[in-house]
C-alpha cells in the first residue's frame, strides 16, 4: 500500500453471499424467523443450499459490503477478514481487491471452508439470512494490521464477528491500536438477535470504545431495552460521539450530542431485495464523515446509497455511487 491516509478500514466476517428467491411458506416449513441472521454448520448449510431455487452468489459480508461501497463513493478503504485458500476464498479475494480495497490478510490453509451466507428474499423485499461463518472464525489479533489501522479515519466493526472469542480479541486490539493512534472507531451492531446475546457487551463497547454507532430501530431499542425509539435515540445520545440510526421508510436520524438531523428516505424507491441497505447506509454517512461533509449530508449520502443497494438483488452497488453522489449532491 502506498504511503497515504485510509478513510475507512473495515474488520468483518468475510463472507461469500448466496441470494436466492424464496417464500413465506418455505421459510415456516424450515423454521427460520424472517428478516433476521442466524448462524448455522456445514450440514444444515449444505441441507438449505439443496432445498433453495437457483441462486445469484456474490461477494459479501457486512462490513466487507461497507467497505465496497466506501470504494464505489470514491473513499479509501482496506479490510480485515479471514478466508480459507479454497476457490471462494479466491472469488472473495479478487472481487474486493477489484474495486481498489486494500486487502492482504492471510487465508488459512487448514481447518473450515470460506464462509458462505445464504439468503432468501420473499416477496415483499425482506432478507433472512443462514450464514455459515467457517474459516472468518479463525480471524484472530494476529490478522489485526497496525499500519492498516494507524492509518485509517475510521476503523469500522462488524458486530456479527462478536461470536468468535478469537474475533472479539482482534476487535479489542483494533480498538486500542485506533485509539492511541487518535483515530475513530465505529460499530455496527447488525442484527437485534446479535444484540440480544450481548447486550451488556455491547453496552460497555458503546459507552468506552465507539465514536460512531450504527443501529436500525429494532437495533437500537433492544440496546437500550427502550420501550420505544424516542428513548433509545435519548439515551445513546449519551453514550458516544455519533449516531446514525436507521427506520427504513421512516428514513434515519443522526445524533451528535445536541444535534438532532431527521433524513427522510430516498422516494420513489421500488423496493427489490433489502440485503445490505444498512451496509450501504453506513458506507454512505463512512464516506461523507471522512471526507468533510455536513452530519445531514453525511446521513443523506447514507440514504442515497440505501436507496440504490434495495433497488435490485445483492448488496453490492450496481450504478457507481460516486455517481449518484455527483447527481443528487452537486
């Protein structure tokens, strides 16, 4: 890597995605609660693969799927994550180093196979996840880059990876490494049943150890144990720097202190696949918090960059959001 400042780097699971189209009924007959992630072993992996329709598979991965489109706004970006030397491994590899993503973290040449997430999206847009985390369990502190996070803005952490023991270590010595190095850490915490099983974990990474934190509603009032929204945006308020709560149609809010900005949504929005909208609104407010824009237009390039990722299948951005950017921004 050449000599320079990284806006963002990301740690997360690295993950190839396995979208599929799918059903209400199918989703009961296998007993999978809908819109939500749950982790799952190679058995039940290869049981589901068989059962899916034909399937669309791409790279992915939380904040690997941030990390793309820090890229595709134009930002600087590396990622941490671990695969396995196999041939997804290798499709992972190539398609984030493509776009420009600074990415040297070692695959493992023993123990499970590339992670793989399999998706299935019924027809009313939502997203229910069955991820098989395989070789990202192996990520450890060793896979943790110094020079990699010295160098970043923003070092951004995937709240799903706070499964694995050997992952909560890596995140803790990023954390430090950012910390004296005075660079800012954000966390998403990624799903209301991730927050569920470490709410007090999480609560203490909130209120010592991140800047900027991501949430949708389900998120952020599980958090809290809120009774509604409006008490959970009040006491986060408290806890860190920034903010940047997400409601779907409802838009989002990003809170700083006593600084409240409502962001309405993108309009006109046909609504295709929702996986990944609350990657691409974390790579949108990432991108603008780097590179100098307003907290509103940080959480309107969020909105933006949403709007684009649930207009079509997969995650990844399909028009450049540079573009989009350029279009809607000036």
């Amino acid at each position: 890597m050449a000599n320079q400042t990284l806006d963002v780097v990301g740690i997360g699971n690295a993950i190839v995605d396995v979208i599929a189209h799918s059903t209400d009924t199918f989703l009961g007959e296998q007993q999978l609660a809908k819109g939500g992630m749950m982790l799952i072993d190679a058995d039940r992996a290869n049981e589901l693969y068989g059962l899916m329709e034909p399937a669309l598979e791409m790279s992915g991965g939380s904040a690997a799927n941030t990390i793309a489109g820090i890229a595709s706004f134009g930002g600087k970006a590396g990622f941490i994550g671990k695969v396995r030397n196999d041939q997804l491994g290798d499709v992972f590899a190539h398609d984030i180093r493509a776009l420009g993503v600074t990415y040297g973290t070692p695959a493992a040449t023993e123990g499970l196979p590339t992670a793989r997430c399999l998706i299935l999206v019924t027809p009313d847009a939502q997203r229910t996840m069955n991820t098989f985390l395989g070789a990202c369990q192996a990520l450890g502190p060793d896979d943790v880059d110094p020079y990699l996070i010295e160098n970043a803005q923003i070092t951004y952490l995937e709240g799903y990876l706070w499964d694995p023991e050997m992952a909560k270590a890596a995140f803790r010595k990023a954390m430090d490494i950012a910390h004296a190095a005075k660079r800012q850490v954000a966390l998403t915490l990624s799903d209301a049943f991730c927050v569920d099983r470490y709410r007090a974990e999480f609560r203490e990474l909130v209120k010592n150890q991140v800047d900027i934190l991501f949430a949708n509603e389900a998120e952020i009032t599980s958090l809290y144990e809120a009774k509604d929204f409006d008490e959970a945006l009040q006491l986060v308020r408290q806890d860190c720097k920034f903010a940047a709560l997400t409601r779907s149609e409802k838009g989002s809010v990003v809170i700083s202190g006593d600084e409240i900005h409502v962001v309405d949504a993108e309009p006109g929005v046909k609504v295709v696949d929702t996986t990944g909208a609350g990657d691409m609104y974390a790579a949108g407010f990432l991108y603008g918090l780097t590179n100098g824009k307003s907290l509103h237009d940080c959480g309107r390039l969020g909105s933006i960059a949403a709007a684009e990722a649930i207009s079509h299948v997969g995650a990844r951005p399909e028009t450049p959001y540079k573009d989009l950017m350029k279009a809607k921004l000036g």
